[in-house]
C-alpha cells in the first residue's frame, strides 16, 4: 500500500531519484529550459521552486541550504545572482510545463519545462 506516499517513484531508488532531480535542476537553472518526460516534469518542478524560493532571501544559510542540491559553482551562483532577484516580486509559480508531443522511440509524454520570465 501506498499511503501517505506523495510522488512518483520513477522505478528508481530514493537515491537515485534524488541524484535525477539534482542534475535536472542543475540543467533547468543553466539553460532556462529543458525537455524531459513528462513525469519527470511533473516533480521537478517543485524541486526547483523551492530552491528559487531559497535564492529569493540570498541569505548565507539559504546558499548552503541550495548548495545541498546544486553542485555546481556557476549554477548556483546563477541561482542566486540572477534567478533569484528575477523573481523577488513574484510568489510562486517559477515554472511552466509544455506538453511537446510523443518520444518516437518508445512512445513516452515528453514535456518540456522552462522558466518563465519574471
């Protein structure tokens, strides 16, 4: 049974899944936009907000905070120096999620999310 479970598992381990949604954060905060399924998508875009949210204060323990999760220097610095004042007025909502189509391969929702012009 699956109660009090919130999210997809993504046939993966805990730490797998936490390694997949690093690195897609870390590529959504370098290139403003990436196209992933749309699963993947769908919980990354929580995982981003929050750490935008955290860029928003740009206090020190917010760094380190975000710094758990993006691992590179240039990213987080990005992060902080650029995405976070970008959206210093706005409340939520850092995201948009594009449904682009079917993957030709094996058929897959592929989704494209990017980060909306604050």
């Amino acid at each position: 049974m699956r109660h009090r479970k919130a999210g997809r598992q993504l046939r993966r381990t805990s730490e797998q899944k936490l390694a997949l949604m690093r690195n897609l954060a870390t590529s959504l905060i370098e290139h403003g936009a990436i196209e992933t399924t749309e699963a993947k998508a769908k919980e990354l875009r929580p995982f981003v907000e929050k750490l935008i949210t955290k860029a928003k204060t740009g206090t020190l323990h917010a760094r380190r905070l975000a710094v758990r999760h993006i691992h590179k220097r240039a990213a987080a610095d990005k992060l902080f120096q650029e995405i976070g004042p970008q959206y210093a007025t706005r409340n939520g909502g850092y995201t948009r999620i594009l449904k682009t189509g079917h993957r030709k391969g094996d058929g897959a929702d592929m989704a494209r999310i990017e980060l909306i012009e604050g």
